[in-house]
C-alpha cells in the first residue's frame, strides 16, 4: 500500500502550522518537504520522521525503530535515518509539529553535511573555453 489520499490530507492538516508542506509519491509510499528539503517519510500509512544523532534517542526512549527495508539477494535489512512517530502524535497536532520541526531540522543539518564538491569535481564540470 501507498500513502493513502485520506492519510496524507491528514498529515498535511496536522504539520500546517510548519508551513507550506507539500507530499510526493515515491517507491511505494511517499516523502513529505517543507522548503524543498524531505523530512519524512510515509510508507503503508505509517510516518517516519527523519533523526540524526541529535534526535535519534527520541524516538528510542520512545520504543521507535527506524524504516528497514531488503535488497534482493543481499543478506540482511538496509536501516535508514527515518523513525517511526509515535503514535500519540496524531492525535496532537502541537506535538506532531513540535517533532516534524525537529526531523526537518535533522534533515536540514544532513543536507550541509554531505560531500561538497571539490576542486577537480569543479573543473570537470566546466565548459572548456575556446
């Protein structure tokens, strides 16, 4: 199953006051954006909420485990940075946005942590001059 139309209005409505929230369909569920930047992750009409070392223990205190998923032909499951909310979130609009803000911030905090490119990366990806 996908994200559900009735399950995303539903987040949609709930995180509002974060901003302009948008939901994209993909791989067989869908990512939620605020600013261009995916912070969560709903897959089966279950949310996941992005972590990173600051949040992770969070969602651990809280009994969560992080969105697996298998690779055919390669043994074990692939762990990714998305937790499972805790349930009680949907019930409570002002909690579910407190911890969307905290995930969009993780989010964030891992986009300027990846690789930048350097120097040669850089001059490949010029025009030669003529």
């Amino acid at each position: 199953m996908t994200m559900s139309p009735e399950f995303r209005d539903y987040l949609l409505d709930m995180l509002r006051p974060l901003g302009a929230v948008t939901a994209r369909a993909m791989f067989g569920g869908g990512g939620l954006y605020l600013d261009g930047t995916m912070f969560a992750l709903v897959f089966d009409d279950t949310l996941y909420l992005k972590a990173d070392a600051e949040t992770k223990g969070e969602f651990e205190a809280r009994g969560m485990e992080p969105f697996t998923y298998e690779i055919e032909g390669r043994p074990g499951a692939v762990e990714m940075s998305y937790w499972e909310a805790p349930p009680d979130l949907l019930d409570d609009a002002d909690e579910l946005t407190a911890w969307g803000r905290r995930a969009w911030q993780a989010a964030r905090r891992a986009s300027v942590n990846k690789r930048k490119p350097g120097k040669a990366d850089r001059k490949r990806g010029r025009r030669a001059r003529r």
